[in-house]
C-alpha cells in the first residue's frame, strides 16, 4: 500500500512546479521548496499531506503508528 501511494504521491510532486529540480538548491536530494521535505520521506508517510494541497494525508498518525508498530511484531 505505501509503494504505491508514494508512486501516486511521486507522480504529481515531479510535475509540480514547486519541485527542486525547478529550482537551484544545494541540496543533492529531490524535495519541494515550499516545505522543505524530502520528498522521497514526506511521500511515503500516509499521514502527511502536500502543504499546498495537491494530495492528501490517508490516516491519522495515531493510524499510521499502529500499523508501524503491527509491522515491527510482525518481522520479529
């Protein structure tokens, strides 16, 4: 579910003009400018949403740290 949400989230911050690959930056990393988030991490948290509402959170965080910590007892 996360790989692909992260695709979806991925696939419209690359067209979005607010993308550091518009714009000169320092940093070697892909993130947006009005935030400041990388963007391979700020996609990927089901809880965070594009400040300029381009998409949106899909739970809460207190949803997201249950399924974190499902997972965490599901690998040991």
């Amino acid at each position: 579910m996360i790989a692909h949400v992260r695709a979806e989230r991925m696939k419209i911050c690359n067209e979005c003009e607010n993308h550091s690959k518009h714009h000169p930056s320092i940093r070697p990393d892909e993130h947006c400018i009005v935030c400041g988030c990388t963007l391979s991490a700020k996609t990927s948290c089901l809880s965070c949403a594009c400040p300029i509402y381009k998409w949106r959170e899909i739970m809460t965080s207190e949803q997201e740290e249950e399924i974190k910590q499902y997972d965490e007892k599901e690998q040991t």
